[in-house]
C-alpha cells in the first residue's frame, strides 16, 4: 500500500455508508448444516456508494434466465470501516469538549447563585 504507487489520491468517508447500510444474521440456502452468519446485502453497499469488494449486479439473470450472484469481500470493507471509526472517534471527542465546556458554565452560574 506504499503511496508511491498511487495517483489521484483523496480522503475517503464511509461514514455514510456504514451509517446507513444494516448488517444481518442469516443462513445460507445451499448450508445443509444451516448456521447462522452474518454479513450485508450486497445490493445495499452499492446503494450508498461501496462499490469496491461487491462484485456483481442486483438480480441479474445469465442468458439461461439463471441467477448471476452477487458478492462481497468483506476484507476490502475495512478502509470504508476504518473511515467511519476515524469519523466517529472525532465527533465523540467534539461532543466530550461541549459537555466539558457545558459543565463548566454550569459550575459558574452554580458559584455565582450561591454567592
């Protein structure tokens, strides 16, 4: 992943997209043992912009009238996840600054009543 070997190089959010696109606990038709995994709807990626590591289109159908499935690899999830973890990281500590500050006016005004 050495920068030297890329070009038009920008930040990436998957904020958005993992915000929006839920997460599912399912069994596999074809699983003759039926366990429960759990994954996403490819499909769903799409809708919100991850396309890379889903392959395919929704309910295309081959020139037999046979499903052409779609798939996911989950490993090229992890910029989009390791996106939205910076993301969310940086809005928490926002949000910890506000109630540190909030806390401190109302310690003010707390001293200042009972002045």
């Amino acid at each position: 992943s050495d920068y030297r070997l890329k070009t038009s190089i920008n930040h990436y959010s998957g904020y958005k997209a993992v915000k929006c696109v839920p997460s599912y606990k399912y069994i596999v038709k074809s699983d003759k043992d039926k366990k429960c995994q759990t994954g996403m709807m490819a499909h769903e990626l799409q809708k919100y912009g991850v396309f890379h590591g889903v392959t395919g289109e929704k309910d295309k159908i081959d020139s037999k009238g046979e499903p052409v499935y779609q798939t996911v690899d989950y490993s090229a999830l992890v910029p989009t996840l390791w996106s939205a973890l910076r993301e969310s990281i940086c809005k928490i500590e926002n949000l910890e600054n506000k109630i540190s500050e909030l806390e401190n006016c109302v310690n003010i005004i707390g001293q200042c009543v009972t002045e």
